[in-house]
C-alpha cells in the first residue's frame, strides 16, 4: 500500500476521532465548565462559561462540515499536502481533546486546540476548495 493510498483512511479515521471526541464534549462540558470557574462561583458565571464553550463547540463543528465536504468531494482526498496536515493536526486534536476530558483542563486551554486543529486545516481545505471551482470561468 503505497504512502498516498494510506493517508486517506488514516486521515479518515483521525477526523472520526476529533469529532466524535468534540461530540462527547459537548454532552458532558459539565464538568469542564466547572474546572473554569473558582470554587464558589455564581450561576450568572457558570453560564457564561458554559456559552463561551457551546459557541466554541459549534464553531468546530461547522469547520468539521467544511472539511469533510472537501474530503468527500474528493478535492483534497488525494491531496497528500492537506492530507498530512489533516492527520497531523486531528491526531493531536484527539490526544489533547482526551486530556481536556479526563483531566478537566481550563476552558481557555479549548481556544489553542481549537486555532491549531481544527481552523488551521479548515482554511486549507477552503482554499483547495476555492483553488479547484473558483478557477473555473463558465463559458459565455
């Protein structure tokens, strides 16, 4: 099996991962929300908080949309560049997004995974994609 060939299912699977690790999140930011706050904080704060990582989540999961658009329209899935950069930026996204769960890491920790793993290889995939149907004139 030949490098290229292998980077599509690996970079499947590592997106898999990210998103269903996001998705977890999402049902149980309980007690993330809670390692942000100090230890008496008011419902007014916890809320807040709690926005703050809903908005962050949601946010993510739009970028994934973007990103398995392109991957399966086939604009990037053979692209060996996006390819590794997806896989290397979504593994990391699940390491670290597994250690913000179990060892409930502050919320602002959520904003560098987030930069780094998950908009960073979103902008990539939208230039491909911009890059593969915004060259195209249409004929008069």
């Amino acid at each position: 099996m030949s490098v290229i060939s292998s980077l599509v299912p690996a970079r499947f699977l590592t997106l898999t991962a990210h998103l269903v690790i996001v998705i977890t999140i999402f049902w149980s930011r309980e007690n993330n929300v809670k390692a942000c706050l100090p230890l008496q904080f008011t419902e007014e704060e916890y809320n807040k908080e709690d926005i703050k990582l809903v908005i962050a989540l949601s946010v993510t999961l739009g970028l994934f949309f973007i990103e398995l658009a392109g991957f399966f329209s086939g604009v990037s899935m053979f692209n060996s560049s996006q390819g590794l950069l997806s896989l290397a930026a979504h593994c990391s996204a699940s390491i670290c997004l597994s250690f913000y769960v179990f060892q409930k890491w502050e919320c602002w920790t959520y904003w560098f995974i987030f930069a780094f793993c998950s908009v960073l290889p979103a902008l990539v995939e939208l230039v491909l994609f911009i890059a593969v149907f915004g060259l195209k004139k249409k004929p008069l």
